[in-house]
C-alpha cells in the first residue's frame, strides 16, 4: 500500500512482555497456557505508529528507545497480530528485519487496560483506512455512489395539513390606528342638546336664587317688570338677570296672568 510522507504515534505503553511461542503444527489457535509466561524473553516498552495506511508496532527499550523488533500491520484482523484463545492479555505478532526475514512471537501486558487500548488503537486506524478508500472510490466515481430518488412512485399521494390561523387583532405587525395627537388633552364632546337650563316660577311659589328669596308679580300690560324684579339679585350677572326676567314673564302668561289683573 502506498504510505504517507509522516508517522502518527496511535498508542504508547510503558511495559510490554515478550515470549518465544511454539510452532503452530494445526490450524487451531495459539494458547499462552503453552508459553512460559514467568520466564519472558524480552520486557520493554511498546509504541504504535501509523504511516499512512500502515500501522507498526514498535518494541523499544524502556531507556534508550532502541529498536529492538517492530511488525507492520496492514490489514486488521489479520496474519500480522492474533489473539490467543485462552486470554485477552496476550498476542501473537508477525515482525520484520527489513530484509524479508519474518518471525511470529508472543507478547502479553500485565494489565488487562493496556490490552485493550492494544486492541483499540489498530482498530481505528483501519477503520479510518476503510473510509479513506471509500471516499477515495467515490471521487473517482461520483455516477457510482447512491443516488437519493425523491421522485413520486406510481399512486403515490401527499397530504398537506394547513392549520387556519387567524391573526389576532392588535398582533404584531398590523398596528391599530390611533386617534391623532392633541398634544396631550383628550377632547370630550358636547353635551346633547347644548340648551342652557332656565329657571321658571309658578304662580304662587317662591324662588330662591343666589340664597335670597324673590316673590312671583304680575306682569303689568306694559310688558315691563317692576323695577325690584327687573334688578338682579345679589351675586346674578346682567345676563342672568335677563333670563330670569323672559321666564318670569312667560311663566305668568302660562299661568292666566292677564294684563292689568
């Protein structure tokens, strides 16, 4: 496969075993029951990088970093890295010399955590990998890929649910008219009818105005009033002395008053 121009680190571990595994004679499983796991042929620390599509895992010294062996993975699951059947702690590795040497050995973490990081970190990258050639597929394809049909099948209907939405009056948006401004006073029509109210006197009643008492005359036939009711009482204007004299008069001559009587 074709590799990238940089190395990625996917996962580091600070401690790592390595056994010397017996040949496989039949196609069953490898077993670490049949490892000598107290005697390791190697301790140190383990690293996976990914160059490109490639993953390698990497068995270095604890101080120095030295390379002590590392095994190219390029398919996952796969020949490159098994696991055991017996444990989930244990693995069996396919490492390279560069030189087309291969040999299979065993390595196993002390922690069950470490295992499982192990076991994560080479499942994502090939994940990744497999999106990558997806893509890579469809931008070299585009008529390929799955086309989104959105065209009405043969008696196929829709049905369209419109609520009937009414506006509110005053809602937003339609404002109300407004009466036109009068600079702050509100105008209050007229009273109905606009007539002035008048006073009017029966014969033989007494009419008090302003609190003083004023006796009902005959209206002599010159049409005249005499000359203590044609003058206004105390606290009447002239104006209001005028129209007690016309309703004087015509509630006399309502009443039978005859001239001269």
């Amino acid at each position: 496969m074709e590799e990238g121009g940089y190395e990625s680190v996917l996962c580091v571990k600070p401690e790592v075993h390595v056994y010397r595994i017996p040949p496989r004679a039949t196609n069953r499983g490898y077993r670490a029951s049949e490892w000598q796991l107290d005697q390791p042929s190697w301790s140190g620390r383990l690293r996976i990088t990914a160059k490109g599509q490639v993953a390698y895992i990497k068995l270095e010294d604890r101080t120095s970093g030295e390379l002590f062996a590392q095994a190219p993975v390029d398919q996952f699951p796969g020949t490159a890295v098994e696991s055991v059947t017996d444990s989930s702690r244990y693995f069996v590795i396919r490492i390279e010399d560069g030189n087309g040497r291969r040999a299979f050995i065993g390595i196993g973490f002390g922690d069950r955590g470490d295992a499982f990081d192990f076991n994560v970190a080479l499942q994502d990258h090939f994940k990744w990998v497999k999106q990558q050639c997806e893509f890579a597929k469809q931008a070299q394809n585009p008529d390929q890929g799955p086309k989104l049909d959105l065209s009405f099948k043969e008696g196929q209907t829709i049905k369209l649910n419109i609520a009937n939405m009414k506006k509110k009056e005053g809602a937003a948006g339609t404002p109300r008219a407004r009466p036109a401004s009068t600079g702050g006073l509100s105008l209050l029509p007229p009273p109905p009818g606009g007539r002035t109210s008048t006073l009017t006197a029966h014969p033989g009643e007494h009419l008090s105005v302003g609190g003083s008492v004023i006796q009902p005359a005959v209206v002599p036939s010159s049409g005249r009033l005499p000359a203590s009711l044609s003058q206004a009482p105390a606290g009447f204007s002239s104006d209001q002395s005028t129209t007690l004299s016309c309703n004087f008069w015509k509630g006399a001559t309502s009443s039978g008053l005859k001239e001269g009587g």
